[in-house]
C-alpha cells in the first residue's frame, strides 16, 4: 500500500533565480515579491533598503501575520477578499499561509465561499487577472492571447464559458473567479508553477437576467450565443493553443450541460484535455466506491448502481465507473453499460420519455420499457426514485441531483433490506442541497452503509458509540494530480486509462483499508500528498500507453515528479538584466 508522506517547506530553497526587475517593479510583482523576507543583500542589490521596513521577517512571521490580518475579517467573502489580495501581492506568501491552514482556507478560495464572490463579482473591485476572451473580439483573439502568453511556458490553461456553475448556475464573466480558483488548487494541491498556469474566461454573453439588467455588470451584455456560431469560437480558442501551446493541458470548467460532454468528446482525441465535472467527479467518485468494494471485498462488476441525477457530474460518473469495469473487471461495453439505471428530474432514463427528455450523451444508459411494464409510475407516467430502489435492489446509490433530501428514510430503508453494506453518496454541493444528512444514513442503516459526500460532514455515530468518519469525495483529492502527471509526462492525451490509473491509486491510499470506520478517501489534509501519488500513478500509464512526450523513461517518474513541483517557498535572488521578469 502506498504511503502518504508529509509535506514541510524550508524558508529558502537552495534555487538561484537571476531576476531583471528592481525597486518598486519587484515589490509590485507577486511572482518575485517578497515583501519583508527580502535579505539585507537583495535589498542592496535590487535597490530596496529604502523601500522596506529595517526588520528581515521568515516566512512563519510573514504567515503568523497575514492570518492575524485575515482572522479580523469577519465574514467568509471578507476572507475570501483578503486572500485575492494578498495573492495579487505575494504568490509565496498566499501559497505558504493556505498550507499552512489547508482545510480552513481551502473553503475560503473554493467551495463554497467563492459562490458568494463569483455572484458580487461586477460590484466588487479587484485587480484584472487572466485572459478575458470575448465573442464580440474573436478577430483579435490570437493577438489577445499572445498578449498573456508570449515568451510563457505554459503548461495548464483553466477556462470555462460561464454557463453552469452548480448551485448558482450561469454567472456570465463573473465566472472568472472559478478558473483562478482551480488553477490556484492545482497549485496548492497538484505543484503546477503558478507562472505557468493560465485563467481563461470565454465570454459568449449570459441567460442570467439579473447579470442583463445590471448596470454595473462588466461582462458582454447579450445573450449567450449558441450553435456554430459558439462552435466557432470555442473551436478557434483550442486551436490557438494547439497552435502555442501543444503540450499544456486544457481544462475545461463549468460548460454547460448541452456542451460539456460534447467538447470533450470533440477534442480529447486531439489534445490533452480534461473535463473536471465530468471527468474529475467521476474520477473521485470511482476510488471512493474502488475504497468501499475493498471494505465489502467485492468487484466493481458485481454492483447495481442507482445514479439520481443525470447532469454532466451524473453522466461522468456513470461512464467512469463503466470505463473502469470494462478496463479492470473485463466486462464488455453493453453489459457494463446495463448495471446502471439513472433517474433524473423526468424519473428513470426509460425509451418511453422520448428524444426531447433523452440527451443524446445519455443514450447508452437508457433502459428498455419493457423491464418497468410491472412498476407503479406517477400521473406523468415515470418511474421514481423510491420504485427504481425498491425494483433494482442496488449496491451502489449515488447522488448528483442538488434536490435536498431526496434520499428519504424510506429510500435509503428499502435499500438496505436488499443489501448487507450499502454504498450510499450524497455527493450535492452545497451541504444544503445533499440528498441525505450522512447522519440519517447511518442511522438507518444501522451503521452499516459506505459513505461519502460532496461537501464535508462531521463524523457520525456507529452504533457502538465509535465515530465513522464520512469521506469527503471532494474533486480536488484528484484533479491536480491528474493534470500534474499529465503535464509531466507531456502525455498527447488524457486517457480513459490514466484516469482510471489516478482512482485506483488514490483508493490504494483509503484509510478505510486498514479501519472500516475510517473515511473511504484520505483526509482533504494530505490531499497535496494524495495528488502527488496520482500524479506518479497517472505519468506512469501514460508511459504504458506510450503516448508521452518526454525523452528520460518511466523508471524516472517519481524523481522528476519531484524536481518539477514547486513549492511555496523563497528562492535567492541575483541581479541580472537578462534574468525573468
């Protein structure tokens, strides 16, 4: 079994950097600010004595006072504000004082606080940051692009069209805040060089009539457009990166569900792309139930699986467990694809709902009329949760509905009269819309059911009086480590089969392997080291398909794993008027 091994950064790394910029220039860039840690040399040598305070602060004084300073803020979105702040001021810094307190400030920048700041993102004055590409502007794309990335080696590019943020839904440019915050987490989590990773917004207009009527909204005030004309642009945007940029990895964010799948379809043969809804959720997804099947010592093949919600989360779950039965288990396609029933807001994905309740990406999953002719359906003639639980008798029921309490007593009771250790997922974000308090699970159960949940849960109590910790089947357990071990291996493509390699390495380092009582995942406090472990997992199936893009070789994988993440720390600056700016 793999191990997780703890991660602590000295204050200097023994790295020279030969650096151009000097006095207030190096003071105003946070790639090479150092604010007060600036040594009595580089002060001299970069013209700073003057600029700076007499006392030389270490990073722990830097972080102790920044956390004091955010500690006075009193509501999450100040918080939330502060951080921005700081980053724009201090990359070493922000990224040394989220390690340091990684739970509690990864809500903060993330989910769940970063709704509130992506909703208030017009009314609220923050420095400009990342690539804004608009639909009105497309003829001087390249030229706009080349503008952020000219002379950069970048090697990850977070963009998202705006349209389906859960929870909150189409947030036009505000959006924005959503590809900074990724890109920030496969920093803090995954190593990606924050100088090397790029925040898009593809501004195609928004449905949101609040986002329209608002004066002050700073995005294209317009309709979303759709079509081949939305084609177009997005076609033109992956182009220009195939173009520049033909080994970074592309990671799509947020798109809509009419485009989320079918983008990803489109171009994942031709450039290394990565879909987190998708993808990321149903690679998370698939080590937890990887983790409860070797609690239940059982095969992924032997589960009926019950997925309530057939949004892009939904659908990347079903098709990466089935991937993954296909792959490990030996099943073919079309049986695998029948131990799965998904119900949504039109009841089970049945031939009878007809093409105009049917997307096209659902219909591998669609189940035959005939198998329900002896069910009781509603006045709409659908077939519901509770009748799909009762006649399927599933293994496996998981959540991705945002519909709060779907799971009632009743469902998640006559799930357990047909099934000894129930896996049971509520994975909605926020906690308010989960389908079921892991609490009232467990009770139900009586403290028999695997469980894990989209949003953290305090332990709940087993029978016996001990604790059973709930896992939090949180994307970002997972997703900077499987864009890390692609960009390190400069992989042509994010295959089904590294994914795959990432979700059972994770798995691999389940806590509930070794105690039952303990979370399926690791905790999201070695979530750094857990995405080193599938960055390792995943460079090294991309060996094993041969579709890397670097020269050393497979047994080299952890050692140059090592040498290329980058950590928060201060390196030594010279002076030199051809070093970086």
């Amino acid at each position: 079994m793999h191990k997780l091994a703890k991660t602590i950064f000295p204050m200097y790394s023994e790295l020279i950097f030969k650096v151009a910029l000097r006095g207030e220039t190096l003071l105003t860039s946070p790639r090479w600010n150092k604010g007060t840690a600036f040594t009595k040399e580089e002060r001299n040598d970069f013209g700073l004595t003057g600029r700076l305070p007499y006392r030389i602060n270490t990073i722990e004084e830097q972080c102790d006072r920044a956390y004091d300073q955010l500690r006075s803020r009193e509501s999450p979105i100040q918080k939330n504000s502060f951080l921005q702040s700081l980053k724009e001021q201090n990359w070493v810094l922000y990224y040394s004082l989220l390690s340091r307190h990684l739970k509690e400030l990864t809500a903060i920048i993330y989910t769940p606080t970063e709704a509130e700041a992506i909703e208030n993102y017009s009314h609220l004055f923050r420095r400009s940051e990342g690539l804004f590409l608009t639909f009105p502007n497309q003829d001087s794309m390249e030229e706009d692009f080349l503008e952020q990335t000219r002379g950069k080696d970048i090697e990850l590019i977070v963009c998202t069209d705006a349209e389906a943020i859960l929870g909150i839904g189409d947030q036009g440019v505000g959006l924005f805040q959503i590809s900074s915050a990724k890109s920030a987490i496969y920093t803090l989590l995954g190593g990606i060089n924050p100088a090397k990773a790029l925040s898009v917004t593809l501004d195609v207009g928004t449905d949101n009539e609040r986002l329209l009527n608002d004066q002050l909204y700073v995005g294209w005030p317009s309709r979303r457009v759709r079509g081949d004309e939305y084609d177009k642009f997005i076609d033109k945007f992956v182009q220009l990166i195939r173009k520049h940029h033909p080994h970074c990895l592309l990671h799509f964010e947020d798109f809509g569900v009419a485009n989320a799948q079918r983008l990803l379809e489109l171009y994942r043969n031709e450039h290394s792309v990565f879909n987190d809804d998708i993808q990321g959720t149903g690679a998370v997804t698939l080590a937890a139930l990887m983790a409860a099947i070797g609690v239940t010592k059982s095969k992924l093949a032997d589960q009926r699986y019950v997925i309530f919600g057939a949004g892009s989360a939904g659908l990347g779950i079903a098709k990466q467990v089935r991937d993954a039965i296909i792959l490990i288990d030996g099943v073919s396609r079309e049986e695998a694809n029948k131990k799965f029933y998904l119900v949504d807001r039109f009841g089970l994905i049945k031939q009878s709902l007809g093409p105009n309740k049917i997307r096209y990406a659902l219909q591998e999953f669609v189940r035959p009329d005939e198998e329900w002719s002896d069910v009781q359906t509603n006045g709409a003639g659908e077939v519901e949760l509770l009748e799909v639980v009762r006649k399927v008798r599933p293994t496996v029921l998981i959540g991705c509905s945002t519909k709060g309490g779907a799971f009632t007593e009743r469902v998640v009771r006559t799930m357990k009269e047909s099934c000894e250790r129930p896996v049971i997922f509520p994975l909605s974000n926020p906690s308010n819309l989960v389908e079921v308090d892991p609490k009232d699970a467990n009770d139900w159960t009586n403290g028999m059911a695997l469980l894990a949940t989209g949003s953290p849960f305090p332990p709940a109590k087993m029978p016996n009086g001990k604790d059973y910790v709930i896992a939090e089947c949180n994307n970002a357990l997972i997703y900077p480590g499987l864009g890390f071990g692609s960009m390190l291996s400069q992989s042509r493509q994010m295959t089904d089969g590294m994914i795959i390699a990432g979700a059972q390495r994770l798995a691999a380092l389940s806590p509930a392997l070794k105690d039952p009582d303990s979370g399926l995942l690791p905790d999201f406090q070695d979530a750094p080291a857990a995405n080193f472990e599938v960055a390792i997992a995943v460079a090294e199936q991309a060996f094993e398909e041969g579709i890397q893009g670097v020269s050393w070789g497979r047994e080299e994988v952890r050692t140059k794993a090592e040498e290329k993440q980058w950590k928060p720390v201060y390196g030594r600056y010279e002076y030199n008027e051809q070093g970086a700016k």
